[in-house]
C-alpha cells in the first residue's frame, strides 16, 4: 500500500507507530501498529529501504522500565539476498545497545523448516547480536508447499519466559504469529553480564569440530570474497556453538 493509502486505513485503538511504503513497484512495504496506551518513537530507517532486497521500519518502546526496539522486514524472493544481509547488520549495527531488548519479525522468505545456506548465512549475521529465530511451525501453507518463511527472532537468554503461536486469521495466504512475554526484558543489571564458556573442555570441543570440519563449501568457488563468507560462516558458527554465552552474577 501506498502511505497514503495507510492513512485511510482505521484500526480500533491502534495507530501507525512505524512504516515504509513502495513507489516503484507493487505490494511489498511494511508497517507497525501500536496500541494508543503506547508512546513509541519511530526510528528512521529509510535510507536503509531498497524496494525487494530490504524493506524495513522500526520503533523504540518503553514498557515497564524496559526498552524495546522492534524491526519488521520484508524480503522479496527475487530480491539481491547479499544486499539484504550486509544491510541488515548495518541497521542492527544502529540501533544496538546491550541494554537494549531487539525483535525482529517480518517476511524474510526463507524457510525455516530447512537447512540451507541462506539460513545458515543469517543465523551467523544474527548470532553476532544474540538474535535466534524462534518460528518452527510453517506459516504459508499451499496446495503444493509448507514453509516457514515468517519468523521472529529475539535475544532467548534475555527473553527466555515466552511463548510463540500460529494465528490463522484467513485475511493472507501467510498465518500470523503471536508472541507472549510471561516476563519482560530487563536489561543489562549492575552486578551481572554475559560471558561465553571458555574452559579446557570447551576449548578442546572448539579444537576438535574445527578440525573435522571439511571446509568443502569454502572450496566451490574461485571467488575470493565469496570463500571469505564461506570460511567466516562456517568458523563462526562452530565457534558459538563451542563458546555459548552465559549470565553470570558478581
């Protein structure tokens, strides 16, 4: 929809708290609503947008002493996937501070359901902020596929008392989701912080899947950069996997 077309558009005690809306190409943009007990401040995120590769809006909340920052993003299938990855940490990169809870939900058209190297691609970018995703459940479902191609993802060692749930509402050929916080971030607390696990028995788990790592992926290609990614993908996620991090109280 058009941005003015989002204005004609009345939702019963919700208000447009964030959006971006295509100008050259049809469907696409997203939007978030809030509810009119909230205050949210929108952050500008427009100069990141490109219509297919990276459509994105943002806002800061404050809910009982605790700050949010919540993205939505869209995807497209037929969008530049390299583009939206590098954008994509440039924009956490923005808005990232360790006191700071970060959710992250939208259309990304990638599923869920299966391993494969965009997903793998995205969970090491994601990783690198604390960010998992946490949809299991497919949300388009069709005559002839079942994917997971909506997903959210948080920070579970912060937001570890929640709950996440399919919402087939008919208005979409995707289902919603619904996610719950039993109990609200809290933020970074003096007297505690977190740590990754690093001892003989991780250091040697570390060693040791490095070692039977095969790097094939790294080798099936003569682009330089693109080995890099491969290597660097591949380290990575051995490498959190190894060292997990850890909340430790002084």
């Amino acid at each position: 929809m058009k941005a003015l077309e989002l204005q004609n558009i009345n939702i019963d005690h919700y208000t447009i708290g964030a959006q971006f809306s295509r100008t050259t190409h049809a469907k696409g943009g997203v939007v978030i609503y809030t509810h009119n007990s909230l205050h949210p401040a929108a952050i500008n995120l427009s100069k990141y947008c490109e219509e297919k590769d990276i459509e994105i809006c943002g806002i800061k909340l404050e809910v009982q002493s605790s700050v949010f920052c919540i993205l939505t993003v869209y995807r497209s299938p037929s969008g530049n996937f390299n583009h939206f990855l590098g954008t994509l940490d440039v924009v956490l990169q923005f808005v990232y501070s360790p006191s700071l809870g970060i959710i992250i939900c939208g259309d990304i058209n990638i599923n869920y359901l299966v391993v494969t190297e965009q997903r793998k691609q995205l969970d090491n970018l994601l990783l690198l902020y604390n960010l998992v995703g946490i949809v299991d459940f497919p949300t388009r479902l069709s005559n002839t596929s079942t994917t997971a191609i909506d997903n959210v993802f948080i920070d579970v060692s912060t937001f570890h008392d929640y709950l996440i749930t399919p919402f087939p509402n008919g208005l979409s050929d995707h289902d919603a989701q619904i996610l719950a916080f039993k109990t609200l971030y809290s933020g970074w607390s003096p007297g505690s912080k977190f740590v990754r696990k690093v001892d003989q028995q991780t250091i040697s788990d570390f060693t040791y899947t490095l070692s039977n790592e095969s790097w094939s992926d790294v080798f099936n290609t003569d682009d330089v950069n693109l080995m890099y990614n491969s290597f660097l993908n591949t380290y990575l996620r051995i490498f959190y996997a190894s060292f997990p991090l850890t909340r430790v109280t002084n």
